[in-house]
C-alpha cells in the first residue's frame, strides 16, 4: 500500500522557518523523482520545487534562493526546507512521487503552511 505522509506545517512569523517532511512507503523510493506542491485557497496547485532519483533539483521561481529540497534514500524521506518565508506561501503543501516511464503517480494528503503576523 503505497502512502506518502507529510509533517512540519505550521503557523510561522514572515521572515521564520519551517521544514517539511514527506515519509514514503509501498513502493521502492530512489526509483521515483519528488516533488513538493502547493496549493492556495482559490489557486491552482502549483509545483514548489522537484528533486530527481539522482538528485537534480528544480524550484519555483516564487521559491529560489529560499526553499532547498532535498532527499534521503535511506530514510525515504523527502524533505522540503524553507527560509524567509512570506505570507504568499501560505498553502496546503503536498508531497508526490512520479516514475513517469512507469506511469505512476501519488500524493499525500497534504500539510498546512500558514505564514502570518
């Protein structure tokens, strides 16, 4: 059974941290790219920042200089760090695994992120 399970959201100050966490399991998961996605109330889901099974990493450019996504094979374990964070990023934050050649495709079921004074 395959499961992909966020933690870290949060209400956090502008300018603070937080850090996400996606822990994967039921499918082998150095094989799968991952990525983190948000989406705000009323917006479209949006991809925040990929990292591939041999660790290229791409981000918004909402994003860059800010969030740094990062994997650990060992742990299957995405994790997602952001920095500076604005009340713009304020959005359920999913986790999804992808092998394209293989047409999969999953989601967790999503973390808040609220970024408020």
């Amino acid at each position: 059974q395959v499961q992909l399970v966020e933690s870290g959201g949060g209400l956090v100050q502008p300018g603070g941290s937080l850090r996400l966490s996606c822990a994967a399991s039921g499918f082998t998961f150095s094989n799968y790219a991952m990525s983190w996605y948000r989406q705000a109330p009323g917006m479209e889901r949006e991809l925040v920042a990929r990292i591939t099974t041999g660790g290229s990493t791409k981000y918004a450019d909402s994003v860059k200089g800010r969030f740094t996504i990062s994997r650990d094979n060992a742990k299957n374990t995405v994790y997602l760090q952001m920095n500076s964070l604005k009340p713009e990023d304020t959005a359920v934050y999913y986790c999804n695994a992808e092998r394209a050649a293989y047409y999969a495709n999953y989601w967790g079921q999503g973390t808040q992120v609220t970024v408020s004074s």
